[in-house]
C-alpha cells in the first residue's frame, strides 16, 4: 500500500475489493490476495480514524483552554 494513500482512496479500494468478490467469483488465490489487501487497508482506515479523533480531540482541549470553558458542556469553568 503507498504511504501517501489518503482516506478517502483507501475507502473506495475496500468498495472495488467488495465489487470484485461478490460480481468476479475470484480463484481462491486471487481472494486470498484481495483479502489480504482489504485486511491491510481496514486497518490503514482504522489508525487514520483514531489518529484524526485524537488530533480533534487535541484541538478541542486547546480551544477550551483558550476560552476558559468546556467545548462540550458549554460551561464556563468559572459557573462550577
């Protein structure tokens, strides 16, 4: 898998593996392969999406630092 592939491409691969399976009837070794692949890119989209909740989670601590209140509850630290 290229170390630039994004989300997005990885996303639609999984959708094309899916197509060749269910329309291709592939050989045991060509399904062997995709899923293979599929395994490889679930996990790709699984570390982005836990990488991309951390980041967010980050940067909401960050703006609730900045406005001295909690982003979720929309209380000011000051109202406690």
């Amino acid at each position: 898998m290229s170390k630039n592939r994004t989300y997005n491409e990885a996303s639609a691969r999984l959708e094309e593996i899916v197509a060749i399976i269910e329309h291709n009837n592939p050989d045991v070794d060509e399904l062997t392969r995709l899923v293979e692949e599929a395994v490889e890119l679930v996990a790709f989209c699984r570390d982005k999406l836990t990488g991309t909740d951390k980041q967010l989670e980050t940067l909401m601590a960050r703006l609730d630092e900045s406005n001295g209140k909690s982003f979720v509850s929309g209380k000011n630290e000051s109202d406690d």
